[in-house]
C-alpha cells in the first residue's frame, strides 16, 4: 500500500509553508504571546480564504479536504508555531462534532466553521490532569428543562476566542459510563474564564468554571450518559494532529541545528565537523523522521478509520512526544550560549514540545495504552 502524500497535498504543503513564512514569521508569533488571547480576526480569515478552515469537514457541511490534508498544514503550521485557534477548532472542536453532534448541530456549526465565521474547543481535563474517563468529574444535573453543569476544566484550549464550547461531563455512573457531551453557545450566565500562566506562550490555555450553568435539552450531543466512546475517538483524532505538528516543530529545530553547525566556527572549523555536535544532529534526524512515519501512519488509521486507529496513534504520541522533547533541547546545546537567549527563536520551539508532550496524555500514559492493547 502506497502511504505517500498525493501531488496535490504536496502542493497543499508547499503552498502552506509559503503562506506562514510570510504572515506568521517569528516576529508576528512573538508579538501574539504578548497578547492575552493570541486572536487575530485578520489572520483567521486569510486562513479561511485559503480554505483552510474547511479540511476535514465533508462536502456536506461545506468542507473541502481530508483529514490527511489537515495534518499537511498542521505539520507547516507547527514549524511555524502558529498561535491562535486554528489547532483547538479544526482537531478538537471539528471531530467532536463529527463523531458526536446531532445531525442539527452539525448543520448548525461545521458550515459556518468552514466559512471561517466560528470558532470551537474542548473542555476535556480538569484538576485532577487525566485524559481518561475516570478523570471527568464536572457534574451535569438534569433540571425541568435541560441540565444544570457545575464544576471546572482547566487546560482548554482557545476558551476566551471560542464561539461553542464541547464539554465533557458526567450525567452518573463511573468511569465510560455516564460521561455526556453538551455543546455550549457562547458564554452563558454562570461561565467564568481565566487565562492560565503556562510555559507555552504561543499557546493559550484556559480555566473554565462551571456555575449554575444552565443548558437546553438540545445542548446533548448525541444521547445523555454514551458520551465517552466519540470523545475518546474525538481525542485520537486531536492526538494525531498534535503529532503532526510536534514533527513540523521538530523539523524547524533539525533544519535550524544543521545551518547553525555549518556556519559557526570554532578553532577554524565548523562546529559541524566535530563529532559531539555531528553525531546529535544525526540522532535528531534520525528521531524526526521515524516520528514522521509514525504519525503519517497514525493519520491515515484515523482518516480510514482503520481498526488498529487507538493504537497507532498511542505509538505515535509516545515516541513522537519524546522526539520533539529531546531535538529542541538539543537545539539549544547545538546553539550553545544563543540557544538560551530570549532573543533566539529556539526555547519557542522548547516551551511548545514540553507543553505538547503532556497535552492529551504523556508518553508514559500512551505506552501504558499500547501495553493494555498488547493485553500485557
């Protein structure tokens, strides 16, 4: 089976790369990490007028694209560290829809996603950090008309520049049993949301607490209390995706380490010629490029939904987590002293590893789900 990108994803790719080198360069992302939200109107609709906005969704609901095609400019977009919501709506708020919505939420939301007039995220984790279902806890109270959420999720992505919000909450029972999704509108009365102080500032994340929240009936998402099957599914779907954009972050670094080591000189030489810095550009190549195949593979178990989908994309996070980690701190010892200056790009691409390594589970937490796969 031939598992290479079609002549016109990569022209999807090339087109992408030139896109953010002109309007996302390191100057534009550092000027968003000063903002509090990293929300540019201006960017996002440029990047609806790509047609960006509408990957993944189907032609039904005014998309264009595939999955595959998605992690294309995911890929471009992490070599970029493109900031804003563009990651929270098109792999996390997009395929909870998709696995989860009525088909009038679907009609509702996804058209007017692909047009670039919405925005949308997830509210998965909370205090406790955990990304299974054991860990949601939010309770949702059935009232006269609707339900009542109370409770908080920390770590949402994009939750102050979001138009609908996908909560995960618990309606009864324990563990996958009685989780349920609501689509939240907006900020009703009772949603409080507060920007948390994270290592990664091209990348906001969010505390968003739950009081008295009352929701219509026509909030569920799909059917009350079967919620956790489509959100672990929604999850694999976000997990690939940060892979592919953890292997873009990965590849800037090499590419940055291998031009910084041909040009510096040391004793008269190239620092490139010395086998301390030869050999850990090696292993960082060779790291790269094998997280590459694993998530390629993983996105195309997810787009096919191929029955060894779970899987792969635990074995994609796993070793591609750790890759990112280890090539962008080895991207600063190659740079030395300038590696660890503000005013080098570099501990960018560090600050964003080390928050995608935690985010949607560790690689301790995804080898611990290949093991359980392995029934070992």
């Amino acid at each position: 089976m031939d598992f290479a990108f079609s002549e016109e994803q990569e022209m999807l790719r090339s087109s992408a790369r030139d896109f953010l080198g002109r309007e996302c360069p390191s100057s534009y992302v550092r000027r968003m990490m000063e903002a509090a939200d990293a929300w540019d109107p201006t960017l996002w609709t440029r990047l609806a007028e790509m047609g960006w906005t509408g990957l993944g969704i189907p032609e039904a609901y005014g998309g264009a694209g595939t999955f595959l095609d998605l992690v294309v400019v995911l890929e471009e977009a992490g070599r970029a560290l493109l900031p804003g919501p563009f990651f929270s709506t098109m792999a996390l708020g997009v395929p909870a829809l998709l696995e989860a919505g009525t088909e009038e939420q679907k009609q509702e939301v996804l058209p007017r996603v692909a047009q670039g007039q919405v925005r949308v995220t997830a509210a998965v984790t909370e205090p406790s950090g955990r990304w299974d279902a054991d860990g949601i806890t939010l309770a949702a109270q059935p009232t006269g008309e609707g339900w009542r959420l109370e409770g908080v999720k920390l770590f949402v992505p994009d939750a102050a520049v979001a138009d609908y919000l996908v909560v995960a909450a618990r309606t009864g029972g324990d563990g996958e049993d009685g989780v349920t999704l609501f689509l939240v509108r907006g900020q009703p009365r009772g949603i409080t949301i507060t920007l948390l102080q994270t290592m990664d500032q091209t990348r906001p994340w969010y505390e968003v607490r739950f009081q008295g929240v009352e929701l219509g009936s026509e909030a569920v998402m799909g059917s009350a209390g079967v919620g956790w099957t489509p959100l672990r599914r929604t999850l694999e779907w976000g997990t690939a995706a940060l892979c592919a954009e953890m292997v873009g972050g990965s590849q800037w670094v090499l590419d940055t380490s291998v031009e910084y080591a041909k040009t510096r000189h040391q004793f008269g030489k190239p620092i490139g010629v010395y086998q301390a810095v030869s050999h850990k550009l090696a292993d960082m190549l060779l790291e790269t490029e094998s997280a590459r195949s694993a998530t390629y593979y993983a996105a195309w178990t997810v787009d096919a939904d191929a029955p060894d989908r779970s899987l792969a994309v635990s074995m994609a996070k796993a070793y591609t987590s750790d890759t990112y980690r280890r090539t962008a701190g080895n991207g600063i010892q190659v740079h030395g002293g300038i590696g660890f200056t503000w005013e080098h790009d570099m501990h960018l691409y560090f600050k964003r590893a080390k928050a995608s390594e935690v985010t949607f589970g560790d690689a301790t937490y995804h080898r611990e789900l290949v093991a359980q796969a392995l029934d070992l």
